[in-house]
C-alpha cells in the first residue's frame, strides 16, 4: 500500500472508503467503536491492560486504510520515545511504509521539531541547545552563588522545581513578579534568580525542557499565521496517556485543534471549509484513565480528563473496561481501592479469563516486617521449584530497596535492580555532547565550562572567571573568548591552552 505525501496543502476532511474487518478482528465491542467513531472529539478512557496501544494504532491505521487522512496529517503523541517507537512499529505492521509519513512522537519533540523549523520568529537560531536537569542545575547554581544567594536558603533544585511548576503553568517572570510580594526578599529573590537565569538561557541561545512545549504554545499564539500552518497540516490529533497532561501541554493541544481563521487560509486550498470562509479545527483523540494519573507532583492535570467534555463539546466518552493483563480477584481488589476516588471517571474493569489465586495481604510492624515476609514467601516458591526469574517485587519508594537488600543478601537471595545511570547521563558522554554542542551553537557557555579543562589543559576557576570577566566587558558568549586569549594577560602557557581549546 503505497500513499503519495504532500507536506501541508491536503485534501481536507473526507468520507473515506470502508474499513478492513481485518483491521478490527478481535476486537470487543468497546474497542471496535473506538476504532471506527468518526467526530470532532472523542476521550477514550482505557483501563489498565485493556488493550489501549492496539486500539489507538488502529484508529491510525483505519484512518489511513480508508483515505480519510494522508500520513502526513496525523500527529500522534506519546510520552516517551519507547511508546512512540512501539506505536510507529504497530501502525508499521498495519499499514507499512505510510507510517513513515506521520509524527508520531513525544510532546516535546514534536515541539522541537516545530521551534528550530520556526527559530526566527523567535529571535533564536536553528541550533539552539536544550539544557536538561543537570545543566539548569549548574547554571541555576553559578546564578545563586553569584548572588549569594546560597547563604539564605537558595539551593539549585529548589529554584529549579519552582521555574519549572511556573513554566508548565505558561507563568511567565514579569506575570509571576506581579503576582508576588516584591517586598517579601525570598520572592524578590526568586525573581532576580530567575530573571538572570532567563537573561543566561537567551545569551546562550539555548532552551531549558520545560520551554520547549510553553514556547511552541507561545509561538502559536504570537505568530498565527505559524500556528496555522501545522493546523492546516495535522488534521487528526491523537494524544496517548492524557492523564498525565500539564496546563502547558494542555494549551497545545488545545492549539492544534484550534480552527483556522479566513485570513489564514490560502486562495487555493482544497480543504473544507466553514461558513465564515476558515477550516475547521482538527479532530481530536485522546487515551487516558483517571485512575492511572500519578503525575500530580510534575503538574499533570487530572481535570484534563475529567473536564474534557466540557472543553471539548460535542464529544464522545468510550469506555474500555475489559482486562486482558489479569484476574478477575486483583481487579476486584483494584476496582474496589479505585473506587474511593470520586474526583474519575468512572468504570468497572472486567475480564472472561478467570478469578485467579486469591491475593494475600500482609501488614508488617515496619519496613524490616515486609522485606522478611517477601523473602519468606521467595523462599516457599523456590523450594516448590519456582524461579526467581518470575518473581519482581515493587515499591512506592526507592528507600524501601533498602532493607529488601538487606534480607536478600542475609538470605542468600540473588536480586537485581534495574536501573542506573542513563547512557546519556554519564559524564563521559555529556562531555563529548560538550564538544559537539560548542561546534554546532558557540553561544552556549555552559557547554564551553564543562569542556574547559577537560582533559586537563591547565585551565583552572581563575583563568575562568578572567575569560568571563572579559566576556563581560566586551558584551560577548565566552567562547569568543578564545580567539582573543593574548588580551588576557595570562601567562604563555594557559594562554597557548585557550588558543588550542579554540582551535
């Protein structure tokens, strides 16, 4: 099946051909309504382990199969590159090489994506970095200590979780000032901290995560004529896991969909259009449960999916409450915990497979009470012959690994922790992303700190805070610091270093 792709300008909204029953063979009813329901908005609210991912590859591929859509006009998001890989595979698998012409993604590189195409009307070049955790960290720690603010309380992570809380609230600094007492000096603290930090990402033509979806929405809202663009483009929007939305990732969705004014529509489009002469918004899919948002700490917004009606008339509510992942007793014990909850949507997982093995309940006088009864109850399977390959042990928190290591190792138990330091976490790899982001955006100073005396080259805190000194002077990034190491007055050899780290 082959699909001829065309950038922005697309056939609109069509009826489309009928639907492949293979597509929906094995489906359940539930399911197969998902897949097939054609409107404006439609929220499907996915029980765990109902078979979410399936249905929303589908829907894709129903769209495509039945010519309603180009692949070019279907941005799906997921939340992490793992579930976009898996969902552009699955749609692969359906429909083969069309998939290749849609975005399928995570919010925030869809949003790059669409910022460095768009970098000018920003005031920002194509190049621009993204600071991740630990950089923000760094900054906002040279930020605090330069002001001395380290000695009344200001710590890097403290800062950073409230500039990003403002941020996925699209609260920028000078709304923020107004809001505060600029009497108080922690507040007044605060928004110098993060003015600077501002004022130091734009010098260094670079981005933190939490810009890259509240600057997208920006751009939108700024320059319509942008935004108009990818809403003429994207006419089916689906977004996976909408329980764990913010207010800024909320706001861009709610872009996308936005419909298109008459201004910003081209003479010659071949889209339908509305009685005022514009297109109307794209249609909108999202997947979620209220009952698997855990994200409330990072900004997601349950009401997202509780209010969707409300923000979204005229849509539909599907239901997918049969369970393919478990027993009929854990989703009892599951349904009936949930079930206290009364800010959700409701609904009553269900499955045909079976009750199942009872659950058993413990409650230990302490962490040391629960880590004995699991190794007990490792130890009862082992000498029935059981592996240990099949048995996995969760906990709320990573603390509670602690005395569970403790009764494994006493207890001759092997054991494994996933995890660990991510690939591009490691500080060997962050170094040489350095190097490489100094080459392609030389604006960027942090960059340039971390590779400054790696691998030693006799360039120490006083040779640096000389070069930013000069920097400061001349009113240039630090890295155009180097071609100009003879007016530093420093001696031949750190000066021969500077030379060489610019070369």
């Amino acid at each position: 099946m082959t699909y001829v792709l065309d950038s922005f300008e697309q056939p609109g909204h069509s009826s489309g051909g009928a639907i492949d029953d293979a597509l929906l063979a094995g489906l359940n009813p539930q399911q197969r309504e998902a897949v097939i329901y054609r409107g404006p908005s439609l929220l499907i609210v996915a029980g765990a382990g109902s078979g979410k991912t399936s249905v929303l590859t589908r829907r894709i591929a129903g769209l495509l199969q039945s010519r309603e859509a180009w692949p070019s006009q279907i941005l799906a998001i997921t939340f992490t590159n793992k579930a976009a890989a898996e969902m552009r595979e699955r749609v692969k698998s359906l429909v083969g090489d069309a998939a290749d012409g849609m975005w399928i993604s995570t919010f925030h590189s869809a949003c790059t994506r669409i910022l460095r195409r768009q970098a000018e009307s920003m005031g920002m070049k194509q190049s621009f970095t993204i600071y991740d955790t630990a950089d923000q960290r760094a900054l906002l720690k040279r930020i605090i200590k330069e002001l001395g603010a380290d000695t009344v309380g200001f710590t890097p992570g403290g800062v950073s979780s409230r500039i990003s809380k403002l941020k996925n609230e699209l609260t920028d600094i000078d709304a923020f000032a107004r809001s505060v007492n600029m009497d108080d000096p922690k507040e007044a603290g605060f928004v110098e901290i993060f003015t600077r930090y501002s004022a130091a990402l734009r010098r260094a033509n670079a981005l933190d995560f939490d810009d890259i979806i509240a600057e997208t929405v920006y751009l939108f809202r700024a320059f319509p004529d942008v935004a108009a663009l990818y809403q003429r483009r994207f006419r089916h929007v689906l977004v996976d896991e909408y329980q764990d939305t913010n207010h800024a990732q909320y706001a861009l969705i709610r872009e996308f969909v936005r419909a298109v004014a008459a201004q910003n529509v081209p003479a010659d489009t071949r889209m339908k259009l509305d009685a005022n002469g514009g297109i109307p918004g794209a249609s909108l899919t999202v997947v979620g449960d209220s009952d698997q948002s855990i994200y409330a700490f990072r900004g997601a917004d349950i009401r997202n999916i509780t209010e969707f009606e409300r923000d979204f008339p005229h849509s539909r509510v599907i239901l997918l409450e049969q369970n393919y992942r478990s027993t009929q007793n854990i989703l009892d014990a599951a349904n009936a915990v949930i079930s206290n909850n009364f800010d959700r949507k409701a609904k009553n997982l269900f499955t045909v497979v079976g009750a199942g093995e009872k659950i058993t309940g413990f409650t230990g006088y302490s962490g040391h009470d629960e880590a004995q009864f699991v190794a007990d109850e490792i130890e009862v399977l082992r000498s029935a012959g059981g592996s240990l390959n099949d048995v996995a042990v969760f906990v709320r928190t990573n603390s509670q690994t602690r005395p569970l290591e403790e009764i494994f190792i006493r207890s001759a138990i092997p054991y494994r922790i996933p995890g660990g330091t991510k690939f591009y976490e490691r500080a060997e790899i962050k170094d040489a992303m350095a190097y490489l982001i100094q080459v392609a955006n030389p604006d960027d100073d942090l960059a340039l700190r971390r590779i400054m005396n790696v691998p030693r080259r006799g360039i120490g805190p006083a040779t640096e805070a000389a070069m930013q000194a000069h920097a400061n002077r001349m009113g240039t990034p630090l890295g155009e610091v180097l071609a100009d190491a003879g007016q530093l007055g420093l001696g031949p050899k750190v000066t021969a270093a500077i030379v060489e780290l610019g070369e």
